[in-house]
C-alpha cells in the first residue's frame, strides 16, 4: 500500500476496510490495531479515541461489528465462510469455466472474507488440475445469449468438437433461436431450435465461437410443436439427462432394486415404480418396473450405464437400440489377441 497520507476523513471508510481484511471471529482487532493497519496501510495518523468514534459511528450506520475485551470484529458479511466454501468448490467443479476464469472468480470470492479465509482453503492453487474447457469466450457468450433472448432474436456461431488432438475445431455452423441456459452435469447448455433440422438443440456454451447476434426475429417458443405452453423446467432436466435433441416419450424398463436411488437421482420423484413379477430364471434380487419420461438416444445410454440392472421392456424401438449397442459391445470384446 503507498506511503502517501490520506485525509483523516477517509478514516471511517477505512476503517471499514480493515475491519473487512484484517478481522473475523477468531482475530478481532484492537483499537491500537486499527491505529497501526490505518497508518501501516493508508499512511492515516489517528488517535484510539477516533478509532473507538469510529467503531460506533459504523454500528450506528447498521454494520454489523462485535466488540469485547479482546477487541472488534466484522460479524456480518454478504457470505458466511461455509457458504464461499460452498461456491468456490462450485467454481473448481464446473467444467465449463477456464482453469484462468476460475482462478480469477476464486480469488475475488475470497475476497469477500478476511485474508485468513485464503489460508484455510488450501485447494485454491490446484485449480489447473481439474478438468476444464479451454474455450474462454465462456461470459461472452453467455452475454451474447442473454442480450438475444432478451430482443428476441436468432444467433449463429460455430459449433466445436474436441479432435484427435484435445482441441476444439469446428464441426458446424449454427444459426438457431435461443430460449434458455440450462446448467446440467456440471456443463452449461444453450437451448435453442434449429429451424433447419426443426428441433430443439442443446450446444454447450464453452464449445461455442465466434457468435453473433442475427437481425432475424427468433421462432416464437409458444409456435414449437410442444411447446405451446413454454417451458416446463422440471420436465426438461428428468427428462433429458444428456440432451439429445429427440422427443421425449414413455419407456418401461425392468430393474434390481439398487437401480431405484439412480433412476430418482436422474428422473426426478415423479417416475412410476411397480414390483416386477419375477422372470424366468430369476437371480433371487428383486426386481421393478420402472416407467419414465425420457428422451430415447439418452435412454439408450443410461440403461447402458446400467446394463447390469436393467433391462428395457417397452417401447420396442428403444429395447433393439440397447440390443444392438451390447451385441456390437460384445463383439468388440470378442476374438481379439490383448
């Protein structure tokens, strides 16, 4: 901090100041701690008389400080530490954010606790080790999105893929009308509809470049071949886990009990369960039908995650799809030297 002396009528923001960096419940600071951090810091010479005037014209002013025998603290802040806690780790978990835009978020959250609060959160500096997109256009799109769904208008950008290298290159050129960002397994969507494919798609934010706001007008949510009641948000994120773009419709699957907990945790409370009348050569587990709404490519991949407890009754299409991919996994596994 400069030498430089500043006008005593700055104390009483600066004191605020120190108060914010220097204290918290475990290092309240005495007035002559005040005295020192408002020299040592902003070159500001003051009696412990002011500081104390000081200390209460803030109490007056609705600031939240705590004062005894051992000194003054801030007690309230716009976060508790638990709760920075709480969203820097959603930072570190979030795939769609730079490790450089995390590292910068992380440090201005821990900026809003004392300085002792950075020493206690020792993970901070592992931030290049997670699993992060290397797309930094992130906020800049997300603006670009916001600002065209407000004046209801179309975008268009490229669409990426990661290649054999790790990187991003383009994969195709989208021109779609933008409804909603949706936050879904840890990555960010954009849900627009494609009127040249005529349906819905949901592009990840951070695989997204060079957009731009069209002059075009987008389609009217209400006029999508069911949509006409907008969006039904709780539908949206059961009924499609991995955001295929196909419809979503009934299935029926036959599953062991411990399957129960995961298709709650990816279908939401709403999905019908009976007891399963036992098969033919039962394994001696319990065993349910389950019916839920989802989406049938992202179905084929969930019963496959859980191909060992699961077994797809109706509809048809969707059972012949798992087939397929199992005995094409079987055969990839099959008559091949390791």
């Amino acid at each position: 901090m400069s030498a430089e002396f500043e006008p005593k009528k700055l104390a009483l923001v600066r004191t605020l100041q120190i108060l914010e960096k220097y204290s918290d419940f475990d290092h309240p600071l005495k007035q002559e701690d005040i005295v020192r951090l408002l020299d040592s810091d902003y070159g500001i010479s003051l009696e412990r008389k002011a500081v104390g005037r000081n200390l209460s014209l803030l109490k007056e002013a609705g600031i939240d400080i705590e004062s005894s025998h051992q000194g003054s603290y801030l007690a309230g802040r716009l976060f508790d530490d638990s709760e920075l806690h709480l969203l820097i780790d959603s930072v570190l978990a979030s795939r769609h954010i730079s490790a450089g835009q995390s590292r910068q978020l992380i440090d201005r959250l821990t900026t809003l606790s004392s300085r002792y609060f950075k020493k206690r959160v020792k993970y901070i500096s592992s931030v290049d080790r997670w699993d992060k997109t290397d797309n930094k256009n992130l906020f800049y799109n997300i603006e670009m999105i916001d600002e065209a769904i407000e004046a209801g208008k179309m975008v268009q950008y490229e669409y990426n893929k990661f290649g054999p290298d790790r990187k991003l290159h383009k994969s195709s050129f989208a021109r779609v009308s933008p409804y909603q960002l949706v936050l879904k397994n840890q990555r960010y969507y954009l849900m627009a509809f494609n009127a040249y494919w005529n349906h819905m798609v949901y592009h990840r934010i951070d695989k997204i470049k060079n957009i731009a706001i069209c002059d075009s007008p987008a389609v009217p949510l209400r006029s999508i071949p069911g949509y006409e009641r907008g969006l039904d948000f709780r539908d949206l994120t059961t009924s499609m886990p991995y955001f295929f773009s196909d419809k979503p419709e009934k299935i029926t699957f036959r599953a062991e009990e411990w399957v129960i907990d995961q298709a709650v945790d990816w279908f939401g409370k709403e999905i019908e369960i009976s007891e399963a009348t036992p098969a033919c050569g039962s394994d001696g587990h319990d065993h349910f039908n389950i019916t839920v709404r989802s989406s049938p490519g992202a179905m084929v991949y969930w019963a496959l995650q859980f191909a060992d407890g699961v077994e797809i009754l109706s509809p048809d299409s969707v059972r012949l799809r798992v087939k397929n991919v199992l005995e094409k996994a079987i055969n990839n596994y099959s008559g091949r030297n390791r």
